[in-house]
C-alpha cells in the first residue's frame, strides 16, 4: 500500500496540480482498500471451506477410515470399562 502525501494547503492559483494530486492519491487509495478488502474475503472464504471441511466427521470418515475404526474401538473400550465398574 502507499502512503499518503497530502500537504494543508490553502486555495491559491498554483495549488490547482497538488489538489489534483491529492484527488489522484485518495483514489489510488481507495482502490488499493477496496483491493485488500477483496482479498481478505477471498482469505476467509477459503479458511471457511477448509474450516467446514475439517470438522465435518463425514469427511474424516472418508479421508481416514482406518484412524476412524481405531477411534471407534478405543471409544468402545473405554466405554466397556466404564460400564462394567
């Protein structure tokens, strides 16, 4: 992003070219916003995918169906002696 240089200065008949180019620079500034703003969606939309993707027990299920059986069992055993006691 660039910064801004803006000088305060009054309305005479040479400051025509620096309004002009205090005009240019809040523009280009408030396109580089509107740019970053866009890319930080994009950023959370691709964190929101992967977010849903990564708690959704379904797709764990499907990424890794072994480590699910594994869980199942362990779950089951804990709970068996729980139980029994």
């Amino acid at each position: 992003m660039r910064l801004l240089n803006m000088s305060a200065e009054t309305s005479t008949p040479g400051s025509n070219q620096s309004t002009t180019e205090a005009v240019h620079n809040i523009t280009e500034a408030g396109r580089d916003l509107f740019n970053a703003g866009e890319r930080i969606a994009e950023h959370l939309d691709t964190l929101e995918r992967r977010v849903e993707h990564a708690t959704d027990w379904r797709a764990l299920v499907a990424d890794r169906p072994w480590a699910a059986v594994g869980a199942a069992v362990l779950a089951g055993v804990l709970l068996w002696r729980v139980l029994r006691e």
